[in-house]
C-alpha cells in the first residue's frame, strides 16, 4: 500500500519523472515504513507479550538487538535510496516521516 501512495504522490506532483525516481521512492518508503513497524514492535514489546504473543519478538524468534540491527539496515538501505535523488524536498520529507513515526511509536 506504501509503495502505491508513494507512486501516486509522484504521479500528481510532476508526470515527468524517470521510473529511477519511481523506483526510489518504492524503496524509501517501504524500509521507512518497515522501520516504524520494527521500531513499534520494540516499543509495546510488554504489551504484544499479552496480546500478540506469537509475533516474533514477544515469542523470542528474534532478540530487540536483531530488531535494532534490523532497523539500521533498513535506514542504510532507504536514507542511501533516497540521497541518490539529490532532491533537497525528498531528503526533508524522509527524514521528517520518520522522525515523526518514530516519535508517534515511542510518546503520541
């Protein structure tokens, strides 16, 4: 579902887009959004222990350290995406969504 919002953002914004940029913004957000879902998982780890407790990390399938590695992968691989646009607007519209999710997950 991300990676057709992100398409469509681009669609409307400019139709005179490269599928490179296409490409790009599919991977940005696709490890952004898995970052605050990992991120997520590690926050309401207690919780999911009651209420989800096969989901993996609650189940012991993955320790919060794998998770965290899990996370940098996915901010190396989306941040190194998204530098390759050069595109002041992309880096600031990145970095905002996941400071902002990340900030949701852990206090809003």
């Amino acid at each position: 579902m991300v990676s057709v919002v992100a398409v469509a953002g681009i669609w409307f914004a400019d139709t005179d887009v490269s599928w490179y940029q296409y490409l790009v913004a599919i991977i940005v957000a696709n490890t952004y959004i898995g970052i605050a879902m990992v991120h997520n998982d590690i926050i309401d780890i207690e919780i999911d222990r009651i209420n989800a407790p096969n989901r993996p990390l609650p189940a012991g399938k993955i320790t919060r350290k794998q998770a965290w590695i899990y996370i940098v992968i996915l901010f190396t691989i989306g941040t190194t995406a998204g530098l390759l646009l050069r595109l002041i607007e992309a880096i600031i519209i990145m970095l905002s969504s996941l400071t902002f999710s990340l900030l949701y997950n852990w206090k809003l």
